[in-house]
C-alpha cells in the first residue's frame, strides 16, 4: 500500500516543483541603486533549467496571491536560457514607493515542450524609489509585515499566463498582454452583427493633452490554429487534342 501511494506522488513530481532558484537579490536585502541584477540556479528539480528554453522576466510588487500581483517593470522580456544565469536592467525610481519588502520576481520560462513555469524570487526592498503606491497595492504589500517570502512557484502543463485573461485595460506595469488573435470561422452564419464587447461609459473627455503612455510593449498569446495539407493523389488531366492540339501545336516552332 505504501509503495503504490509513494508511486502516485512521485508521478506527480515534474508538476509540483520549480526549476529556478533565485540567489539574488537576497532574500529581505536592500537593493542600491535603480539597476536590478538577478542571479539564478536550478534547484535540481523537474523541470531542470536544461529542459527550459526561454524565459520573460518581470520586476512585481504587491501581495503573494496571483490577483494580488502587479507588475512593476520587465527585467529581460525575451531571455535564452543558453546565454547564461543573470540578466540586468535599469527602472524608473518613480514607478513605486520604498516599502520594506515590497518588490519581487516573477520568471516564467517555457520549455521545448511548451509546460511553463512561473518562479518567484524572495522579497526585496528598493530605497531609491521614490514614486508611490495606489492604496490597494501598498495594503497588499503591508499586511505582510515586512516579510521575505515571495509567492508560491507555479507549473502549468500549456502556457497560459493569467495576464492574458486579465482585461487590457485593467493591466499595470510596462508590458500588457493581450488574449489570441481569433480565426475567421470557414462560414458565416450570422444574419446581423453584434458587438463582441458590451460598450463602455465616458464620463468626461480629455480637455488637454494626455501622458504619454507608461507600456513599453504588447505580447500576443502565441497563435495554436494550424493548417495541414495532404498530397494531391488526382491522376493529372490528358493533353487537349482536336482543335485545342492544332491551336496550341502552332507555337512549339
């Protein structure tokens, strides 16, 4: 009995583990400056960081639960595991304040299977921030009391990030997501057309000029509609003859 119990578990191990181990930032430690550097190494669980081949990787802030995470800035939005370990970047100080503990990482590396993998870093603090926090946001950053524990590492067997559910206007941070393009159907059915959204309220029109916009770029789940094609086994048609054959035989001089 034991023996089939511990192999019903361990038929679920490639699931339930991560792949990557943050080294840094350390966990709880003030980060100087406003350039992120991040070191990482495979725990030595499946998925293995060799099984991986890219991966995106996101500054967040925030709660640890998934509809508690926002994030803050991309670090590497198209990273090859094949180049090495770390990745770097520069942010703005003002797109957050400097709470103790506020910031983490978000990695989400896909294989050459397609499973995704979502790993977290430990908490941070960034001093040099000095922008501020909605009050939703610094809530879910408070009631953890300063504590270094990131959120829980997640392993999906396809790749659906919950981002690209998430509403595009609802999104934060400089990379927004946006659901899979839709495929024309092969027949239109419909006798008149209906909107695919409900309409949306406006309670007042811009009098002067807008921000600029804060998003550096907009990923587009990756297409799965694919095509096949099959050989054309038909025997080919037999050369024209009578009038055809005379007209056509007039150029072969």
């Amino acid at each position: 009995m034991e023996l089939r119990l511990l192999a019903y578990f361990l038929a679920f191990v490639p699931f339930a583990l991560a792949d990557v181990s943050f080294t840094s930032p350390a966990a709880g430690a003030p980060v100087a400056g406003l350039t992120i550097t991040t070191d990482w190494t495979d725990d030595g669980t499946s998925p293995l960081i060799s099984d991986l081949k890219t991966y995106e990787l996101f500054l967040c802030t925030g709660g640890n639960s998934p509809d508690e995470i926002v994030q803050v800035a991309p670090i590497e939005a198209a990273g090859d595991f094949a180049t090495g370990n770390t990745a770097s970047a520069a942010i703005a100080a003002t797109l957050g304040g400097n709470l103790p503990n506020a910031y983490f990482l978000r990695m989400i590396s896909t294989a050459a299977n397609g499973q995704q993998v979502t790993s977290y870093s430990s908490r941070f603090t960034l001093p040099s921030m000095t922008g501020t926090f909605p009050a939703a946001i610094a809530a879910n950053i408070e009631k953890y009391n300063g504590a270094a524990a990131g959120p829980a590492n997640q392993v999906a067997a396809g790749g659906v990030d919950a981002s690209y559910a998430l509403a595009y206007t609802l999104q934060t941070g400089l990379t927004k997501y946006a659901p899979m393009q839709k495929v024309p159907p092969t027949q239109i059915t419909m006798k008149s057309p209906t909107p695919q959204y409900p309409t949306s309220s406006i309670a007042s029109f811009y009098k002067t000029y807008a921000s600029i916009p804060t998003q550096v770029q907009t990923v587009t789940m990756t297409q799965t509609f694919s095509v096949s094609s099959i050989e054309n086994t038909a025997s080919a048609a037999a050369m024209p003859s009578d009038d055809m054959a005379k007209f056509l035989a007039r150029w072969k001089d």
